[in-house]
C-alpha cells in the first residue's frame, strides 16, 4: 500500500510529523514501512507559465518558436513537443532553474534561434513514466484554466509529497485504504479521523425506473447497489485527484475511471461503473456463470467462464466477473454520457478462485480477496456519485437500486486491565486502557476494570481477547514493555548430536568446494522415481503423491535430493554457469505400503551433484575436470573425519552410468552410492559429465562416536618406502590397501595409491599398482631393520592372498 502523506492529511492532522518521524512510529507500532521515497526529485525555478503565441521555428520543421507569459516576464522558449500550442498553461523551468538529475537550464541558441528556458513534461519534472497519463506521455503536460500563472508548478503537481510503503500482513486489510490508514496514524498520533463528505443532490428522477437488481447466489454477493448518474461529461479528472493516483501508483485515465480509483484507495471499497447505454438491459442480474460462457473483459482477453465464477449479467449476457475485471462491451469511453455504479460485497473465496483461474490480480481484487468494510460499501457509492456530479457534471438519481442481506455486526470483545497486565507484564491503569480504545477510536463500555469493547467492522482482524491485548500493546507502546528473564532454573543452550553433526558435514562439504542448494520436497512423479538409492528402493514401494497437488510439478514427495539437484545445475548451465558443485542436506520421504494410511518415513540424507571443471587457473594452463575419484575422495575426507572405514563396491543402478557407479558399505550394510549419471540422464538434463552421491545420514550418525582428541606434534622423523605389485585386473586396489594395513604392523602409518600402469611389458590381463607406504613412531627414531621387516612382512601378505609380484 503506498500512502501520499499530502493526501493523509486531508483526513488526519500529522502534528508537524517528518516523513521518517512518522515511518518509524507507524513501524514500531506494528505495520512496516518498507520505504519513503518522493515523488520527484527537487526541482527550482519551475513555474506556470502562459502561451502567448507558437508558431513554427523558421529553421526546423519539428519545432516551435513560443512567447511564453511566466508573470513576471515574458520568454521566448523553442519548443519540440507535438502537444504545445497557444493558449495553454504549461510548466516552464525558466533561466537559471534546476530540474531532476542536476539538470540546469541556461540561454541557449537552437537553430539560430535564441531560446529562453524550456516548457516541461512530467517526465523531465521527475515523474515516473508508468503512471503518466497517456494523452501526455510523448508531450508536454498542459494545466486546466484555474491555475494561476507564475505560481510554482511544485504544489500544482504535488512534487514535494511523500510516499510511504506499506508492508501490510494478510490480517490488516483496514490499512489498504486511505482512511484505514488515518485511523491508524489517529491511533498513534491521538488524532481524530476527518471522514470526507458523502452529501449528495439527486434530481427527482428515481434510478429505480432506470434498473433493477437481482441477485441469484446470495452467499457469494449479499450486497448489491446500483446508482444511476446521468448527463456525464467524460474527460480528465481534476489534477488533485490525478495528482494523488500518480502518488498511489495508478495512471489517471478519465475522470469517471478515476474518480472510482480515488474512492476505491480512498475508502478501500471497490466499486466499477458501466456505461449504461451500453449495458444492453434495464436489469443486473448476479449469478453464476454457465458452463461455455465467455467474457471480453477490458483487457480485451476472451475468458472462459465456468460455474465457479460469479458475474455481473444484464440477465442475458456476462459485463463483468465480479470483484475482478469488467467487460469490454459496457466499457466507460468519451462517448459515455449515462454511468451505471456498481457497488458491492463479494465473498473473498469467489473472487479468489476468479482471480486464480483468470490470472487477473487488482486493486479491486485485492481488497475483495482480503475482506472489505461492510458499513462503507453504500458509502463510497454516494462519496463517487458525489464526485462525479460535482467533477463530471452528472446527474444522481435519486435513490439507490439494492439487494442488501449484507451483515453489518459489530464483534462484542471483553478484557479486564489485571489480565492484559498479566499478560503482558506492565502495570497499565484502567484510564490508560480507556485512552488507548479511544484512540482507537473503539466504542466501550467500562465497569470498573471490565470492558466491553464494540469492534468496528473495518477491524474484521479483532474477534478475541488476544486480538484487543495486542492492540493495546502496539499504542501503549512495545518499546514500554519491561525486559525481563524466565524465572526459574536456567541451563546454558548447546547443540544436540545429530545437530552437531549435520552442521559439521555442512561446514565440510563447504569447506571441500560446495555450494549449498535448497530444492523442493515435492518433484514429478517421474523424478520421484529416479536416482533413488538401492536400500531405499528396497523398502518403498511407491512414490508418495499428494492426494491435491498445486501443480504436477509439485506432486509427489521425492524419494531422492538428485533429481532436482541436477535440475538446478541444469538450469545455471543454461545461464552459462559450466562449473558447478553443489550439495543439499535434506529429507526424502519413504513408505513400504502402496495406500497410503499413515504418514510416511522420512529419512536424513545428503547429496552432492558436481559437473565441469573442479580446479581451473587459466594463468598456470592448468585444468582439472571432475571424476570419479574426485567425487570419492570428498566422501573419503568426510568418512575419516567421522571415524567411518567405508567401502566400495561396484554396482548398477538405473539412470547410473554402469561402469563408473559404486555403492557405499559401512559396516557390511549400504549406506548409499557414488558415480556418474548415465549420458542419457546427462542429455536430458542438458548436462556434459556429472558426478553424484548420495550417502544415508541417518545411518551414519548412528554409527558416529566421535570424540574430541588430537595428536603430539612428531618429533621423530617419518620414513617412507614404495612398492609397485603386479596383480590380476579385476582386484580392486583398496582390497589389496586393506592387505596392506593388515599385514604391515603398528608402525606403518598411511597407505596411498599414487600409480596405475597397465600396457607395454605386463602381462595380458595384468595391472601394476604403486603404494606409498610411511612409517612412523612418535616416541623414538625407527631402525631400518624394523621397516624392512614390515616390508617383507607386507610382499608375503599380498603375494599370499592376492598372488601379487613384486615389479622389477
């Protein structure tokens, strides 16, 4: 909601309040501002100027030579807008002026011709072009009669207002009015709210004999009036009120158009006026809309209707879709001499599902949706009709034509000043209480410390004590409440196990290059389906999927984070983003019954999808893509920082490339697996190469006993040896590593493959794998004698259990 401060004041005195004065009040008590901004930068020197003559520049054909009267002078101004012409009052920056942007205006020569000053748009006046009127917004901006030459052009235009944005909660839709706003801005300034006039003179002709009203589905419109203003003279609006719908952020169309946007902002009431030569009926007739109809709504879009959607007919045919669009066919224009004015209450559901089907979202809309003022419907039709007979030259008939079943009770709410200083821990009195209703402007009755608080319908969020106690907290003031700590014994807050160890695997995979990703629970059914780890695959049966999806991309609880992990790399490599490495820790959803009839298991896993290079400095020439073994020594670093001795074993699974996938084992059970996606998969996704995990948390931290130790610094030297083995092919070289470990005895330290050689001088069907292997002992200096032992001790190990030979 954007609230012009000017145009606040018509209702509400601001008590000198600064734009940021009242901001910061109006925040603390419970409604965010989310800015203040003005409408145009300072400008100087702009006043309102006369054209005397214009007539065309003797050197150039798209331009004028003008004799411009500015009140104290009279200036020769070269002109290029195609609207200027004499006899208007227009905005002229004179010499020495400064516009927005620091712009300065000098004497200058164009064409030989000497110009004096410049004629202003409202584009070069600081106005943003969206909300310019269209009749102007390739020219300069003409002023009506009444304004006076050589004023400043600033209070005419409303240049030096104020905006403030509204952050408004779904519960507060009094603020999206002008005058909810005032009541709020009373409230804390202990002002009273000025309510605009809504006196007005009908003529003696009854707008009864002009239509009638019929209302079909009661639940959904209890409310319908219809008042008819004749002899309209359709054209723009006084500047006050264009002024303010700029301020609002609406463009001002004609004056009967905006004279309906004034009131609606004004008063938070939605009305719409149809042009009743065009309307085709002496009848409104509201019902709901027929299987097959169709509608052209202003927009010009033809919209399906369906038995959802409530309309506004003349008893044959849809005008409008109630509370969102009206139709084309009774659109108000320049020729619209008779207006029909709609004013109604439409049930918020019924529009919301208008609004959902149509993908149309209004100001209009928005307040129907969110809950409309009951007592101020009738209302803003006479403050219009008023409007329009006085700035459009109608006449109001008298009377208006209505369906009215509309409830207008007011919510009774009783409080007690002990159990709102109860709650709140103050010790306000009960005068204090009585002030703070009144600047609410609540009618009370008051007994004592009891009241009886009369909810007015604008304040349809009031419907309980808690409601009441919050509201006499906000205007008492939150920054009054007392600090105060919990009684009673206290212990200091830490993090439980599982906490600690799902933030450390974060804080490591981070550290180890990945980015953090966050995607949705819910997937496709497709997805759902895919990349799902084998021992998860083995206990559900089915995907999960929502008995009322929002969409078929939303439908079904994932069994696994990879799918949209991959389409988040997908669609970053679609932005030219090629290097990736991502990673998510979340839930996935499992159940082992095919009808669902219990809430299913969820289950605490991480994965990480990675695609392109991993290292890359063009400087160095030095590049390195992801691999496998990349991918599995992240997963190795994080094992043996849990204190996990996990294997690999190599596996198939669908949509896995089948030759690079391994699944993970900790302590004979499978806790996930690692590898590439099938290059089908790749394609699909867009992707080149792209290696995943996906490992099962739950599992691990159950397994996890780590505890916090560390490590003498060494003082004795290390001593290393290598050896390269000769073996069969198909013997992995973590099986011969644990051989390795086994045979080598306490002194050997670390084991690390740094070589793979398979081709010329081996036998067929033959690898050799080099081992670097370090030996050490924190308390003394090793003897080679004792390494050598363990060397032999290893050469016998292998040779035994692998027929490994040592290579020469």
């Amino acid at each position: 909601m954007l609230v012009s401060l000017n145009w606040l004041k018509q209702y509400v005195d601001l008590a000198d309040q600064t734009a940021e004065q009242l901001a910061d009040k109006i925040t603390k008590t419970g409604i965010e501002v989310e800015g203040v901004t003005n409408i145009a930068e300072p400008s100087s020197n702009v006043v309102v100027g006369y054209v005397e003559s214009c007539e065309k520049h003797p050197n150039a054909d798209k331009l004028n030579l003008c004799k411009v009267d500015v009140g104290s002078e009279t200036l020769q101004i070269v002109c290029g807008a195609p609207n200027v012409a004499a006899g208007q009052k227009v905005a002229v920056a004179k010499p020495g002026a400064i516009l927005p942007g620091n712009f300065k205006i000098k004497p200058v020569k164009l064409r030989d011709v000497e110009s004096n000053g410049m004629i202003c748009s409202l584009q070069e006046l600081g106005l943003s072009e969206p909300y310019i009127p269209k009749e102007v917004a390739d020219g300069i901006f003409v002023f009506p009669e009444e304004v006076e030459v050589g004023q400043p052009v600033t209070g005419y235009l409303n240049l030096d207002d104020r905006v403030l944005e509204l952050g408004l909660t779904p519960n507060r839709s009094d603020a999206l009015s002008m005058l909810g706003v005032a009541y709020e801005v009373g409230a804390i300034l202990n002002q009273k709210v000025k309510w605009p006039s809504e006196v007005v003179e009908t003529s003696s002709e009854k707008a009864a004999d002009y239509i009638s009203v019929k209302v079909e589905d009661r639940e959904s419109n209890p409310y319908y009036g219809a008042l008819i203003i004749k002899d309209i003279e359709v054209g723009p609006a006084p500047l006050w009120i264009r002024n303010y719908l700029i301020a609002a952020g609406i463009r001002p169309i004609n004056n009967v158009v905006d004279i309906t946007n004034y009131v609606l902002l004004e008063y938070g009431q939605p009305l719409h006026a149809f042009d009743y030569d065009k309307f085709g009926s002496k009848e409104v007739v509201v019902r709901r809309a027929r299987a097959n109809e169709t509608i052209v709504t202003l927009d010009d879009e033809t919209r399906a209707l369906t038995p959802e959607h409530l309309i506004i007919t003349n008893g044959s045919v849809p005008t409008a879709i109630a509370g969102v669009m009206g139709g084309a066919d009774s659109e108000v224009t320049e020729t619209t001499k008779t207006v029909l004015l709609e004013t109604a209450y439409f049930d918020g559901k019924r529009v919301r599902k208008a609004i959902k089907d149509h993908n149309l979202r209004s100001e209009s809309s928005t307040r129907f949706e969110k809950g409309v003022d009951p007592n101020r419907v009738k209302r803003a039709g006479f403050r219009a009709a008023q409007l329009l007979a006085q700035y459009a030259n109608g006449t109001v008939l008298e009377g208006v034509v209505e369906f009215d079943q509309l409830d207008r009770t007011e919510r009774k709410v009783e409080i007690t000043t002990s159990r709102i200083n109860a709650r709140l821990g103050t010790k306000i009195s009960n005068d204090e209480i009585a002030n703070i209703l009144a600047k609410l402007a609540f009618e009370y009755q008051q007994s004592g410390e009891f009241f009886t608080i009369t909810v007015p319908t604008r304040r349809q969020d009031i419907a309980i004590f808690e409601d009441i106690l919050e509201e006499v907290a906000r205007i008492y003031g939150y920054d009054k409440l007392a600090y105060t700590l919990p009684e009673g014994a206290q212990q200091a807050g830490h993090l439980t196990k599982r906490q600690a160890l799902k933030r450390y695997v974060k804080q490591y995979l981070e550290g180890a290059g990945l980015s953090e990703a966050l995607t949705y629970s819910l997937t496709t059914a497709e997805r759902a389906e895919m990349l799902v780890s084998p021992e998860i695959s083995e206990k559900a049966k089915v995907p999960i999927r929502l008995s009322m999806p929002m969409s078929e991309e939303h439908s079904t609880l994932r069994l696994s984070i990879l799918p949209e992990l991959l389409a988040t790399l997908s669609y970053n490599h679609a932005r030219k983003q090629s290097h990736l490495g991502y990673y998510e820790m979340g839930s996935v959803f499992v159940s082992n019954e095919e009808q669902i009839s219990v809430q299913p298991e969820e289950k605490l896993r991480v994965s990480g999808a990675i695609t392109g290079k991993w290292l890359l400095h063009p400087w160095q020439q030095e590049a390195k893509d992801v691999d496998f073994f990349l991918v599995k020594g992240i997963l190795e670093g994080l094992f043996a920082r849990l204190g996990f001795n996990v294997s690999y074993q190599q596996t198939e699974i669908a949509h896995m490339h089948p030759g690079r996938t391994a699944q993970l084992y900790l302590n004979k059970l499978p806790v996930g697996f690692i590898g590439q996606i099938h290059p089908q998969l790749q394609k699909a996704f867009d992707l080149k190469e792209t290696y995943v995990f996906d490992l099962d948390l739950d599992y691990l931290f159950t397994c996890c006993h780590v505890e916090p130790s560390f490590n003498k610094i060494p003082r004795y030297p290390t001593m290393t040896r290598d050896i390269a083995l000769v073996v069969d092919q198909q013997i992995p070289a973590a099986e011969i590593e644990t051989t390795i470990k086994q045979s080598a005895g306490a002194l050997l330290k670390s084991v690390q493959v740094f070589d793979l050689y398979q081709g010329e001088h081996l036998p067929e069907g033959k690898k050799s794998l080099a081992f670097n292997l370090v030996y050490f002992d924190p308390d003394r200096t090793l003897k080679d004698e004792e390494v050598e032992a363990s060397y032999q001790a290893i050469l016998t190990a292998v040779e035994k259990t692998h027929q490994a030979e040592l290579r020469g």
